[in-house]
C-alpha cells in the first residue's frame, strides 16, 4: 500500500507534540540555530544528509560519503550533525528545521521516531524498492524481517534499517565469579534472576547495585513487559505489506508479519502490567535493584567497569564502551533476558529517510540503496558501537577485540524469539514516553499505594496521548 506524500501534512499541532515548540515564541533570537540556518553552506546545491551527533559524528562518516561520490559524482552530500540529548530533542529540531523551509533531503531515523516520520515527514520507499528489486535482494536476504516490520506503518516502508539493539542482559563477570554465581543458561527466567540479584545483595559491600536499570522506553520497564507477555499500549498490525514480504522472503520467515506495528489504546489496566511494575518495586524496596531515576546511561558504563554493578539490560552497543573503559570479555558477557511468561525481546532500530520535503528524492534513494550494501555498512561500522542489522556482519572477527564471549546472543535474539518487537512508538511516541518516565519514578519511589496512583495516572495520560493525533 502506497501512502500519498500528499496526504498529510506538518502541522503546528505536530511541532507541539513532540517538543513543546510553543516556547519558540519567545526565542526569536535563537530560531536561526534552531531551524539550522546557520549551519555555513546551507543552501548549497547538495544532497544533505542529517544524523544525531557532533562535528566528530559527521567526520567520521564522511570516508562512506566520499564512495558514495565517488560512484556518483553528480550527487555531492554533505553530512549534517545535529547536537541532542536524545532522540526526540533531535525529532523536534528536525521538525522545526521544516517549519523553518530548511529540512534537510535525508534523515537517520531510530525506532522512537518511526511512525512520527511515517505520519508527517518521511516519503514510503515501496516504489523504489520494487523497482530496484534486483539491487535489493542481497540486503532483504541478509536482514530479518522483524527488523524491516519494525519500519512499515500501513503497509509501506518508510526506512531502510541498518543497525538494531535489543535489549539483552548484561552480566559483570568478576561480581558472578565472587558471589559463586555461574553465568546464566540461555533459557533462565525471572526467579533465577531475583536468586542471583539476592546473591549478589547479600554478598556486597557497600556502594554495589545488584540491578541498574534506566528510566526510558529501551532498556527500562519495557523489556520486563515484553517478557511477561504484555505493554503499556495495546499492540496490534496494520493490514498489507505482501508486496514486500513475497518479494524478498518465504513464507515461512514471514508468517504472522503484516504491514507494521499498531498501538491503539492504553493498555496498563491489564494485570500483567500491574504485576510488572510491582514487581520491579518490589526490587526497589528489598535493595535488589536502584530506582530508575537515580541513574542513567551516562555513568552506567562507568558504574559497570568498576564491578558497581552486577546486571543491566543493553545492546551491542556497549561492547565497544566497556571495552573503551578498561573492560575484556573476561569481565562481561551478556545472556538473552530472562523469561517469565515469554521470553520476547525488546529491540530498536535505525536507518535513512527520505524526506517528504526533500526535492532531491531520487538522488537521495540513491543514497539509501547505496548505504544498505555491505561494504558500505562495514565502513559505516567499524567497530561493534552498534549491531549491524547484517546478519553476515555479526561475527567473530566484529567483536574480537571487544568480547564479549557470547556476542552471538545479539543477532540469535531475533531467530531465537521472532516474536520480538520494537519499542512502543506510535507517532506520540514522545507525550507516551514522558508519560511512562514521569509514572515509573513516581512509582518506583514509594510503596503499594503510591504505585496504584502511578499507575493510574500513567493510564489517564496514555489515554489522553493515544486520543491525540500528530
């Protein structure tokens, strides 16, 4: 199913939504930093190409922009970083670039920002695909179809995925070899996992965290909803999508995939949800675990390097940043989380768009079609700060110098448990995860009656978001 570029347009509502632009009204001397009209050569007859990143970021793509060039000298690119704290700081100042008549042709685009960009920004790339289909079919051969769901909305597709995450459980070795603890069997679930958080309290010393999670969408609750067979928001599929599926895979690597994910409605009223997060707090009050808020990502490699930490959930991102830190696979491993009453994985992923705005769409495909190929892709990722969606990248040699041992455990999640999906990201995504945030660490901080009106509130506010359109 094709979706019209034509058929939905930005609106101040879409600015709002996700970024609470309505305080650009009194920044007016900041709009040329903002809508990125003073970033030098803008305007420039180029194919220009936006990332999440810095300067840094930017120069070390540009060795995969010069092939490209290379290849196609009538297409110069340019990199553009883009400075944010986080995904959706990045989505809103794409957004107000937009606004502002100074989008950029090509965007890279993680899982929270999927269905905002399907919705509003980014053009399907069905018709390219079909007609590139030849090009395409060692990439769709040696990608798994979870990960190119993960980027249909209505049935089209709107983004050429290349790296992924899922959230799988990482183990510090020297805290297991002291509490007497082996590394977990594929197959643990949740009350092996609460023994060994209990091991390792009982056994410590002050200042250690058995468990350290993060207060967000990827690697905070959501992974233990997965595993207990439930969300925060009911899960559904749009119709459609055989176009792509009976073009590049067999049924049986299909079964069950339609045209993309559908959250309709909050779902936190399911018991499953509710026996979730009391059990998470359960951890918080018993010192098994640290309240989300008092963490994050940033000083967690940091806190696990120095053996503070005994388990956390994260992808392969973190090979390279515990190596980086002094860490060897002799001092981490990682295992698929554990299961409760399922064992499906969270994962995000992320790849180029092509902007609805742009007027260079197909230079601009050239770009995806050209990224997607492995050369590319094994010069966009050197080294395992990410997990190539390749299947055929992820092997030995990408993790020799980094571990950890069981580095299989990235790309197995998605043959081992192929009902893993991706972040609950609907083009909300941003109002459903502050919701989440806010409610968690209310929840977490205090006891059963504080939890219950956590919980309610977060029900109300998923209710009001998902009423809500972009």
């Amino acid at each position: 199913m094709h979706i019209s570029s034509q058929s939905r347009t930005i609106t101040r509502r879409t600015l709002l939504g996700v970024g609470g632009l309505a305080a650009l009204g009194g920044t007016v001397a900041a709009w040329p930093r903002l809508s990125g009209q003073d970033i030098p050569g803008r305007g420039e007859d180029v194919l220009r190409v936006a990332i999440q990143g810095t300067a840094a970021d930017a120069a070390a793509r540009q060795a995969l922009a010069d092939e490209f060039t290379a290849e196609h000298p009538d297409i110069p690119v340019r990199i553009e970083a883009i400075q944010a704290v986080d995904w959706g700081d990045f989505f809103t100042k794409i957004l107000t670039m937009v606004a502002a008549g100074t989008a950029p042709d090509v965007v890279y685009v993680a899982t929270e920002g999927a269905q905002l960009f399907a919705e509003q920004l980014a053009e399907p790339l069905d018709d390219w695909i079909t007609q590139d289909q030849t090009r395409l079919t060692d990439y769709f051969s040696d990608v798994h179809p979870s990960l190119i769901e993960a980027f249909m909305y209505h049935g089209s597709l709107y983004v050429l995925p290349l790296d992924f995450n899922a959230a799988n459980m990482y183990l510090n070795l020297p805290t297991l070899e002291r509490t007497g603890l082996d590394m977990p069997s594929p197959d643990w679930d949740i009350d092996e996992f609460e023994r060994m958080l209990r091991t390792m309290r009982d056994t410590a010393d002050g200042g250690f965290v058995p468990y350290f999670w993060t207060n967000r969408l990827f690697g905070g609750i959501v992974p233990w909803l997965y595993a207990n067979d439930t969300s925060i928001l009911t899960e559904e599929r749009f119709d459609g999508g055989d176009w792509l599926w009976d073009r590049f895979y067999t049924p049986e690597q299909t079964a069950g995939r339609q045209g993309g994910y559908r959250w309709t409605s909050s779902n936190v009223g399911d018991p499953r949800v509710v026996e979730t997060f009391e059990r998470l707090q359960g951890w918080v009050s018993e010192g098994l675990s640290i309240r989300p808020e008092e963490g994050g990502g940033t000083s967690l490699i940091g806190l696990f390097a120095a053996d503070r930490i005994g388990a956390t959930p994260a992808g392969g991102y973190w090979a390279q940043g515990l190596h980086e830190n002094g860490m060897s696979e002799k001092d981490f491993d990682v295992q698929y989380f554990p299961r409760w009453r399922s064992q499906r994985h969270q994962f995000g992923t992320a790849g180029y768009s092509i902007m609805r705005t742009s007027e260079r769409k197909d230079q601009a495909w050239r770009w995806l079609e050209f990224t997607t190929r492995k050369e590319s892709m094994e010069l966009a990722m050197p080294e395992p700060t990410t997990t190539p969606t390749r299947r055929s990248m992820v092997n030995e040699a990408f993790y020799r110098e980094t571990g950890p041992r069981s580095w299989k455990v990235f790309y197995d999640t998605l043959d081992e448990f192929p009902s893993s999906g991706p972040i609950p990201a609907p083009p909300q995504q941003a109002e459903v995860e502050n919701a989440l945030a806010r409610n968690v660490a209310l929840g977490m901080s205090g006891g059963p009656a504080q939890l219950e009106t956590a919980l309610d509130r977060l029900d109300r506010e998923l209710a009001v978001a998902m009423e809500k359109t972009t």
